[in-house]
C-alpha cells in the first residue's frame, strides 16, 4: 500500500483513502443533478425525491449494517460497500426512466451506510491499535473527496456532457482508489473489543460491554448509546441546517449582498475543514468529551449572539464559531459509538444521517411560523444540546505516544562457569502490546 512501510501510516492512509472515496463517489452524481434532471424531464419536487431516497436508504440500512459488521467485518464489508458504489454510478449514468433512477439512488444509500460505518468502524480500530487520535482529520479527507469530485466534473464538462463518461471514468478512478487502499485495510483481528478499551466515564453510570448483552439476550441499545445517537442528531442538525439555511439568512435577514450570501456556506466549510485538521491533536491534549462539550457550546454561544448582534461581520464569525465548535462532534462520537460494538456504531451512524435528513426541514418549519431568526436560534440550540448530551456519553482516553517496548530481561549469572546441556526452549524477548 503506497510502499510505506511504517503500519499506522499505511492504515492511515488506507483508510484515509475510504473516506476520500465516499466523499469523491457522493459528490460526483449530485454534481451532475442539473444533467439528470434534463435527461429524465424531471421537476424541483422529483429532484428533491430522489435526495430523499438516497437519505431514507441510508437511514433504514441500520439493521442490514449490523448484521454485515458481524458476519463480514468492517474490512471486507468496506470492499463490497465500495465497489456497489462504483457500480451505482454506473447504473445511475444509464437508468432509463425516473423510477429505476429512484431504485439505483435508493441502493446507494444503503450503500452509503454500509461504508460509513465500516470506515468509521476502521478509523476507531486504528486509533486503539496504534494509541493515536486520527479520526478527525479522516473526516476533513471527505471533504477533500467532495473538491475532486467537483473538479473532475468541471473538467468533463469542458470536453462532454455525456453521463456515461462521466461516471464511467469516476468508476475507473474510485476503482484504482479501493484496490490502491485495500492491502493497508486492518483485519478484524487488529480491532480490538470495546471491552478492552480505556474510556473516561463516569463512576456512577456502569454499562454492559456488547459481549454481557449478548449473553443476556438484550436487544434494545444501551443508555449511553443513545445519548450518542441523540449527540449525533444534534450535531448533524446543526451542520446540515447552516448548509442549507446559511445563504438565505445572509440574504433575508442580514440583507447581504447577493455576492456575499453565500460566505456563509463557504465560512462555515472551510472552518470545519481546517479545524478537523487540527482537532486529533486537541483530542489528545484535552480529551474528547471536553472537546466536543467545549466545542458545540462555542458554536451554540457564538452563533446566538450573531443573532443577537446581526449585521455582516458578526453573523459570518458566529458561522465561523459554529464551524470550529462542531467539526470535531461526529468523529469523537463515531469513535466512542464503535467502542460499544458494530451495534451501537450502526445505530448512532443512522441517526445522523436522519439528523442530516430532517433537520433542515424541521428548520424550515420553525422559519416558515416564527421567522428565520428564531429557526438559525433553533439550530444554537441543537449546539448547546450536545453539549449537554456529551456530559453522559463514554469518552475514549487515547493518547499520542507509542506504546512504550518492555525492556530485556538482565542475564541472569550462571553459577557453575562449565557450560551444560540445555533442555527446553531458549527464553525469547518480551513482546510489548499494543494498549
């Protein structure tokens, strides 16, 4: 894989490249909505249709991952996820009417959750083999996935319109991508149970380890699962809400220029990006519960007293504080729901993409009976809201620093200086184990 030989920069890499792959699959078919529509004579409410297929397959794909994750495991259950996504793209270049369309979309939302949670799955496991934070900037490689995919777009364009080369080629690209990350994936040997993992907890609050609730046949998912669910609604609300009603704030109720409206989307992304970069080394100084406490209450207070302030210059660094408060929310709660096991991690995975789903239009509704104002106050609100469900949640206690070799054993001094046959094995050297 890439030829480095260092383990935790080949995974990291490796997986690195599965996010890349989402992000780059996903943005490449909605770059081309405008070419979709016209091929299929579709309307604004069948466009939004198929959105929402896509989300809704993602969504329901809850119970197919967790079962997936147990039999197959994240490493081979990332492959197949991966290459049913380049087969989509496929499919949706050449689906001859709007209800087969719908069906390719629905799939590759189940897709999509399939490979969302065996590469976050990937990401936990590599970060305990290893004792290093990296799931932040794993993160900030999806949105690297997105610029290319609307790269290579602007590219094709310039030389054809045609879907089927267009996607034929992003087929061909995501392909090379898997088979180059594939050999550096982690087995499932190397991931080790949430069961054996150090975690900062509560004393008051013990929980069942996946295997005890196995045992006792429970099925419901466990207190702390679902204040990490409930986080990661939250926490997706809150970035899907400033993306998609960002641009209409600056416009109605700052009264932007119509140059500037969309800053907001752009100060918002590009925070997040940079502070996902930056975010694994605050993980390991401060630990993850406090960073994203610290964190969601900074984009909750910050962007409440952009509403309170208004104005151009305060709203657009109330988008900032909400891009830096939020970036690090869903890697540290993806990374403490694959502690709990495939279960919890599938579970948590698919409420956030229901927060992504619903969020904006719940937004809409707070907007539509009480003003955009008091719908951008909902969205502070989710922020703060995750703080609180932060302060209940299992936070894992990683740190940066390789685990320490266990020293040679003194020789011991043979009392007799002859020497003497040997019986048995030659004592060997102490092998350290990863923490």
């Amino acid at each position: 894989m890439f030829r480095v030989r260092d383990d935790y920069r080949r995974a990291h890499l490796a997986i690195a490249a599965l996010f890349l792959f989402l992000g780059f699959q996903y943005a490449t078919w909605v770059s081309r909505l405008p070419a979709l529509r016209s091929r299929l004579d579709l309307g604004e409410a069948e466009i939004g249709l198929l959105l929402m297929v896509c989300g809704i397959g993602a969504a329901v794909s809850f119970p197919l991952v967790a079962v997936l994750m147990r039999r197959l495991g994240s490493r081979l259950l990332s492959v197949l996820s991966a290459l049913a996504l380049a087969a989509v793209l496929v499919a949706l270049s050449v689906a001859p009417s709007y209800p087969v369309t719908l069906l390719v979309v629905f799939c590759d939302g189940i897709a999509v959750g399939c490979l969302n949670v065996a590469m976050n799955a990937q990401g936990a496991a590599l970060e305990v083999a290893h004792g290093r934070t990296a799931m932040s900037r794993l993160h900030a490689t999806f949105s690297g996935g997105s610029l290319l995919a609307a790269l290579l777009a602007s590219v094709v364009n310039a030389f054809t319109t045609s879907l089927p080369a267009h996607f034929g080629a992003a087929a061909v690209l995501l392909l090379l991508v898997l088979g180059l990350a594939r050999p550096g994936l982690l087995t499932d040997d190397r991931q080790p149970a949430a069961a054996d993992t150090a975690v900062e907890a509560p004393a008051d609050t013990p929980e069942d380890t996946p295997a005890e609730q196995k045992r006792r046949g429970l099925t419901l998912p466990s207190r702390v699962t679902v204040w990490m669910g409930l986080a990661m609604v939250f926490g997706t609300v809150t970035e899907g809400a400033m993306n998609d009603w960002s641009a209409l704030y600056l416009k109605d109720v700052v009264h932007a220029a119509p140059s500037l409206a969309p800053l907001g989307i752009a100060v918002v992304s590009v925070m997040m990006v940079l502070a996902r970069l930056f975010a694994d080394g605050w993980r390991t100084r401060f630990g993850d519960g406090r960073i994203v406490r610290v964190g969601s209450l900074l984009a909750g207070a910050g962007l409440a007293l952009a509403l309170l302030a208004g104005g151009l210059v305060p709203t657009l660094l109330g988008f900032a504080c909400v891009g830096v408060g939020v970036a690090a929310v869903t890697p540290c709660v993806y990374v403490a729901a694959a502690r709990q096991g495939a279960e919890a991690l599938s579970l948590v995975a698919a409420m956030g993409t229901t927060g992504l789903l619903a969020g904006p239009a719940v937004i809409g509704f707070i907007a539509n009976g009480s003003g955009l104002t008091w719908g951008m106050g909902a969205v502070a609100a989710s922020a703060a809201i995750v703080s609180l469900c932060a302060t209940q949640i299992r936070w894992p206690a990683l740190t940066n620093a390789s685990p320490t070799p266990t020293p040679d054993p003194a020789p011991t001094p043979i009392p007799n200086p002859a020497p003497a046959p040997m019986t048995g094995a030659v004592p060997t050297d102490a092998v350290p184990t990863d923490a």
